[in-house]
C-alpha cells in the first residue's frame, strides 16, 4: 500500500492567512505551475471530494471518500471539519475550503491515483478553482468537475443529449473545460483539468466513474457524506474517521481540539 503524501513531510505550498488581494496575487503565480498534460500512472484508487458550510457556527466540512477503480466500491470515507478561514469571495472559493479538505486528506491511508474534485478545475477566471489548487498542494493528478458554470461559453445545439456526449467549454478562443452529459437528458457537468491530467483524460474518467447519475460516483458519494455522516451508506466495515478541529486562546465552547476515530459503519 503506497503512503498517502498528505501524510509525509513536504514543505505547505503557501500559508492560508492572506487579504484578498494577496490570494489574487498568488493565484496567479499559482496558475502559471499547473501543468494540463498526463502524468499519471495506473489507476486503482480514485478519492472523490466535497464540501458543506455551515453559515450559523462558521465551520467548513470537508468529505473525502476513497473508491476502487473500476469498480466503484467504498474503500475510505474521511470527514474534518474546521472554522471557516475566509468568508465567501467570488474566485476565491479555494481559500475558504481546501483547508479542511486537505485536513481530511490526511487521514486517508491509501493514497488515490486520481483526485475529483467537486468544483472548478481549470474552468476559472483565473485558471485556478478548488480542483486546480487541490491538485498543486496534493500533487495528484485532480478533476474539477462543477455543477454550474463560473466562466465560459459552449454550443448547447451541439451537445447531444445522450449520456456520453460533450463538448468544449470556452473562454473567448481558449477551451478551459468541456460539457459533458453524464446522464442522459440531464443537465451536462462542467468538467475542467486540474492538474497533471489532459482535458480528454479527464473526460473520460468522469465518464467510467458515472453510474447513471448526473455527479460522478466519487463526487456523489463525497456529497453524501459531507451532509450527513450518521446514516450507513455500504453495510461493509468500511471506517469513517471524523475529526473536528478549532483552535482559539479564548475559553469558550468553540475552543477545543476533538478528534473522534474509526467510527464503526457496520
């Protein structure tokens, strides 16, 4: 089993606490290393990764959930949660969520081949969504793969409605994603590389990692378990880890380092 690199020692990418303008700034120099080809060996594992905030106590709660490829079975289901970072920005939904995203990455033990990510890719203003970001700090080749559109344009008379059918997602000339109907006579997904995977490529396991439903399994099952971790989903003793993180000076109820592990699903 390979360690999982959220586990081991590497230098963080950047630091968190940052103005608006300082997260623009570095998303743009961000941007400049992330890298739309292949690289990326066999694929066994796939982690699929969602996110729920909680306006009224100001927590973000990250799901990451492990499947077997291509099988699609539940292999690891992680769920962390911490205060909210940054309040909610336009562009700059990265800085508000990877942190507890990465926090329940850490607690994988197999690491995945292949990241999708519930969010842009690519498919950005910028050039850097959550998907894109992820895949820089993990080094893992990530798919964003968004429900609605952030930026960009694409022909709806050419996209078939038939699952399997996509087309490019523009930014004036340049194609930043593609539309891609998972289900048929749905609506399509936005699909975007993040890093170190090809549009095309990116296409395509989406497409092997959909079982007749609009999200891709590993986003569907990351989007269950980020609202509601209390209700077994796969009677097989799969663990789920759970951890809360707050850290504060100040001695009142929000001040506490819980951590609660190996929560039995079965």
């Amino acid at each position: 089993m390979s360690e999982n690199p959220s586990n081991a020692s590497q230098k963080p990418l950047h630091e968190w606490n940052l103005s608006v303008q300082e997260a623009i700034a570095l998303q743009r120099e961000l941007a400049g290393r992330i890298i739309l080809e292949d690289r990326m060996g066999e694929v066994r594992f796939v982690a699929g990764v969602d996110m729920a905030i909680n306006e009224e106590h100001e927590t973000a709660r990250a799901a990451v959930v492990l499947l077997s490829y291509p099988e699609m079975e539940i292999v690891e289901r992680h769920v962390y949660e911490e205060p909210i970072r940054m309040p909610y920005m336009p562009g700059l939904l990265s800085f508000r969520e990877a942190p507890s995203v990465l926090g329940a990455f850490s607690q994988l033990r197999q690491q995945p081949d292949l990241v999708m990510v519930d969010g842009q890719g690519i498919a950005h203003p910028r050039r850097i969504g959550i998907g894109a970001h992820l895949g820089l700090w993990l080094q893992i080749p990530t798919i964003g793969c968004a429900k609605s559109i952030l930026i960009g344009h694409y022909d709806k008379a050419a996209l078939g409605e038939e699952a399997g059918s996509w087309v490019p997602l523009l930014d004036k000339k340049e194609v930043i994603g593609a539309m891609v109907r998972t289900r048929t006579r749905v609506n399509p997904m936005i699909i975007s590389s993040g890093h170190l995977i090809s549009l095309e490529t990116s296409v395509r396991y989406v497409l092997a990692c959909s079982k007749g439903y609009r999200l891709p399994e590993p986003t569907r099952q990351a989007d269950k378990l980020s609202k509601d971790n209390t209700t077994p989903v796969d009677p097989s003793p799969t663990e789920l880890n759970f951890t809360i993180s707050y850290d504060s000076s100040q001695p009142d109820a929000k001040n506490m380092n819980v951590q609660v592990n190996q929560f039995k699903l079965w």
